[in-house]
C-alpha cells in the first residue's frame, strides 16, 4: 500500500520545495522527483524542519578559537541558556584577550538590535559565511543549539584533518632540513679545512677527493649569489601565485604531484562533501550551498569548477552528473551523490563521502609518508656518505705520504 512521503527538493532556481508525495518507497518518490525537474535532497516519513532562505556569496575566515568558542556556545544553548547571556560567559571563559573582544564586540552588535548572524558577520575574519548563514538558519527555525552542536562538530572535523595533515609533513620537512644543513656545513667548513692542508703540503689529491674539493670552491664562491637567486625566484613565484592566473596554475600542478596530489585532491574532496552536508542538512538552498563550499576549498581549481556544477543545478540535471563532468574530483564522489538523490538523502550522502573522503586522506597521507622519508634518508646519505668517503681517501693519501 503506497505510503505519503515527505520530501524536500530543489528545483531549477535552486530554490527549495517540500510538500508530500505518494508511492510505494523512498527511492520511487526519489525518482518520480526527478522527473519533475527537482533534486530531492530528503526523502522521508518524517517530517524534516527547515526554512528556505537566500544567502550571500562567500568570504571569511576561521581561527582555532572559534572552534573552542562554538563548543562554549553548544554547550550553553543546550543548557537552555539566553544567546546574550551564553555570550557574555564566553567572554569571561575566552583566554585570549583579543578574541574576547571580537565576542563583546558581537554582543554589543547583538544588544543593538541585530540578530546573532548579523552580530556574527561583522567578524568575517573570524567567522566565515558558511558559519554565519548556519547561524541564521538555525535562528529562523528556532534550532539554534542544535545548529552551533553541528557547527562545534563541523569545526572540528576540519581541525582534526587538517592537523593530521601538518603533523604529518612535520617530521620530513625536519628530515630535508637536518640534511641540506649538513651538507652545507661539512661543504663550507670541513672540506675546505682538507683543502687547505693538500694545498700547503703538495699532497696528490685523489679523484674523489678533488670533485669535493671542487664542488666546495663553487658552493663557497657562488652559495650566496645563488641564495640570492633562489630567495628572488621565490619571491617572485610567491608574487605570481597570488595572480588569478598564478592560483590556478599551481592548484592544479599540486593535484597532480604524484603521491601529494591524490592526498590533497581527496582532502578538498572531504572538505567540500563536509560543508556541502552540513550546510544541506540545514536547509541552505542547494545551489547556494555550493558557492559556500566552494569558497571554503584552498584549491581554486577545484573550487571553480563548481560553478558549473552550480549551472548543471539550475538546468535540472542534478548534482552527480555535473560533478563528475568537472573530472576534479575523485569519481567514487559522483557514484555517491548519485545514489544519495536516488534516496533522497543527498545531505547523508555527503556526510558519509566526508568521512570516506578524510579517512582516504589520511590512508593517502601515511603513503606519502612512508615513501618520502626513505627516500630522504636515501639521498641525504648517499650524499654525506660520498663526502665521508671522500674525506677518508684524502686522510689515506696524507698518511701514504707520510710513510
């Protein structure tokens, strides 16, 4: 016996619809959405809350602090606590002087009349669109502490993935440092003590021996022309990367890196299915949710091609078939989505390939890893390995002179 569903879709405008709808399940009303031109996004017996609404375009930042300052505010609002009154005990419970201020300066705002998302976004520093729209979400549906208990989750599986990310580069970037410091020590002050004494004693320099020497001469003569060089290369790089054209280039050199690349285009991937889950699970309009995710992504060539996929929305042909035309992101992301607007549970569909996605990362980080530490420890000891074998054959040649 067919059964009254309730559903919550978005049609070409990007606008959302909800309403009931008969059939037999859940996927036949998925599909029979679809037919209608609209992307079903919850599918369902009960009823979800939600409020349509219209949101800007993107900007902001985020701070550790916020991530505390969220879990503060969850905690509060959950308590049944006023937002002024949780306000105001953040701001006794805040450590840092300067973030307290940023929080006083929202209650003041708060206090004048504004509503908390309007108080929040005088902040963008601080709090980014993504984080003040769910906001206002949550107070126009009267769930504003079960939005800050989603936001405190958010932020923090954020923070958790990107200090995997960090903690784990830590240890070889300390690797190639220790080693390119230890060839230049032993090429500036060791080697060229060795040359000193062959030069003053007429001792036959062994071929080994002389290369060192040599390379020694070179790295003493033009070391500092050629830091000089590479500081301006580098500055000039920096400067070309902060260039539209530059952004580009490099974001999408950085996706095909080999090993790197595949870490970094599934960490985007699970920061974006994050946002996208998060924001959709809050009635955000779909179209709108993707402009915020994508001015979340540190890869601007992954975060524009969203923009078509925003299009492919607007036409009615869903969101997994434009993603996967963008050929950005990692196919499995596309099959996902496809099945999550078959369901109608597009917002869980995201939440699961977020979770997919940042264990893939942190799978992918681990072989990173576990392939360039050795290989560092290969090269630096080759390196420092030929130029202790050099130093021996030049301390075996001084001493057959003087036998």
């Amino acid at each position: 016996m067919p059964a009254s569903f309730h559903f919550r879709a978005v049609n070409a405008d990007g606008k959302v619809r909800t309403g009931t709808l008969s059939g037999e399940n859940d996927k036949e009303v998925a599909r029979e959405l679809r037919k209608q031109g609209l992307t079903p996004v919850y599918v369902g017996l009960e009823q979800k809350k939600g409020l349509e609404f219209e949101l800007p375009d993107l900007g902001g930042g985020r701070r550790k602090d916020v991530l505390f300052f969220t879990t503060e505010l969850t905690t509060l609002l959950n308590s049944g606590i006023p937002v002024d009154r949780a306000l105001q005990i953040s701001t006794e419970l805040t450590e840092k002087p300067q973030f307290r201020m940023v929080i006083l300066d929202v209650l003041r705002v708060l206090k004048g009349g504004r509503t908390l998302a309007d108080s929040l976004a005088t902040h963008p520093k601080h709090f980014s669109d993504l984080y003040v729209n769910m906001v206002r979400a949550g107070e126009a549906s009267g769930s504003l502490g079960v939005v800050f208990d989603r936001l405190s989750e958010f932020e923090k599986t954020r923070d958790e993935l990107r200090g995997y990310i960090i903690s784990s580069m830590v240890y070889p970037a300390l690797l190639s440092l220790v080693g390119a410091g230890s060839v230049l020590v032993l090429m500036n002050f060791v080697v060229p003590r060795f040359a000193q004494i062959f030069e003053q004693g007429n001792i036959p320099i062994p071929v080994p021996t002389r290369i060192m020497i040599e390379t020694s001469h070179y790295v003493q003569a033009y070391g500092p022309i050629g830091l000089g060089l590479l500081a301006v290369a580098f500055l000039g790089f920096q400067a070309y990367k902060r260039t539209p054209k530059g952004r580009l280039w490099w974001d999408g050199f950085r996706l095909h890196i080999p090993l790197l690349g595949d870490a970094l285009r599934k960490a985007e991937t699970a920061r974006f299915a994050r946002a996208m889950g998060t924001l959709i699970a809050n009635s955000v309009p779909l179209v709108q949710s993707l402009s915020i995710s994508g001015a979340i992504l540190n890869n601007k060539r992954m975060a524009n091609s969203l923009h078509g996929v925003g299009l492919g929305v607007k036409r009615g042909e869903g969101i997994a078939g434009p993603l996967k035309r963008t050929g950005e992101f990692p196919p499995l992301a596309a099959h996902l989505l496809s099945v999550g607007e078959e369901t109608g549970k597009l917002d869980q569909m995201f939440l699961r390939m977020a979770d997919v996605y940042e264990a893939d990362t942190r799978a992918a980080i681990r072989r990173f890893t576990s392939l360039f530490e050795p290989l560092i420890i290969l090269v630096m000891g080759l390196i420092i390995g030929a130029l202790v074998i050099s130093l021996l054959l030049a301390i075996s040649s001084i001493n057959e002179v003087a036998i």
